[in-house]
C-alpha cells in the first residue's frame, strides 16, 4: 500500500504551524528579557492600537482566541505599570483598561528588537509585496473562524 499524495492545502497548514512555532520561539526568547509572555504582549499591542481605554471583552474579542485569563494577564500587567485599569465614568462596575506610558516606551523598544530580528528572518525570501498578500489571505482565512483539523 503506497501513501496517498498530500493534498497542497494540508501541506501549506503543516508549513505555516511550523512557520508559526519557530516565530514564537524566536519572538518569544525577545519577550523573556522583558519578562512578557506573547498574550500580554499581545494585549499591550491591543492597548497601543485602540488609542484610548477599553474595556476587558474589547481585549479579550480583539485578542482572537478563547481564553478565559485575560483578566489575570492584565493584572500581572498593571503590576508590573505598563497598563493601567479605570473605573468606566458611565458604568461604575465597569473596568476599561489603557496603555501606560511605560507600556508605551517598552513595545517602542520591542517592536526594534522583532523587527530587526523578523527581517533577518524572511525579508530574503518574501518581499513586501508577497508579504502584502499572504497577510491579506491569511487574514482572511482568520476572519472565518472555523476550526482547522490536521
């Protein structure tokens, strides 16, 4: 019995998800040194995006994964000052949460090191234009929220 021919969209999935894991690692060991992991990284680029205070189910819709703890990864934030949590003036049960100013200046160095380090990566191999477009399709492939089974 021979092994059927991989389908080219299964092989593109297995590709990406290694793709995806060797950028984690790499981002990764760069969030070590600030002692961040990539959700509250995540986040504070959230924070940073939305130009004013939102609330936690803002973040955690805009975070695009089912996670429950997105109140704890914002405590750990505000302690350690690079957000902060305020009361909401029209609902006072309400928490929205912002950027810090410290927050600020820690993705602006951030985004050097990622930078630098992701065009050593691919910038070789993709050119901007290329890169313009798989964003594109891989967005909206992300846009369909379905659940991808290998």
């Amino acid at each position: 019995m021979t092994r059927k021919e991989s389908n080219v969209h299964e092989l593109l999935v297995v590709q990406v998800m290694r793709t995806a894991e060797l950028l984690r690692m790499k981002i990764g060991a760069l969030l070590k040194e600030y002692e961040l992991t990539p959700a509250q990284y995540n986040i504070m680029r959230i924070l940073r995006g939305a130009k004013m205070a939102i609330s936690l189910g803002e973040v955690k819709e805009r975070m695009h994964v089912d996670t429950s703890d997105v109140s704890r990864l914002i405590d750990r934030l505000v302690k350690k000052e690079l957000v902060a949590r305020n009361i909401c003036p029209e609902n006072r049960r309400k928490l929205d949460v912002c950027i810090s100013e410290s927050g600020l200046g820690t993705l602006k160095e951030l985004d050097k090191k990622i930078s630098d380090t992701l065009d050593g990566f691919y910038a070789d191999v993709i050119s901007p234009e290329k890169a313009k477009e798989m964003t594109e399709m891989l967005s909206w492939i992300g846009m369909k929220k379905e659940v991808i089974i290998c």
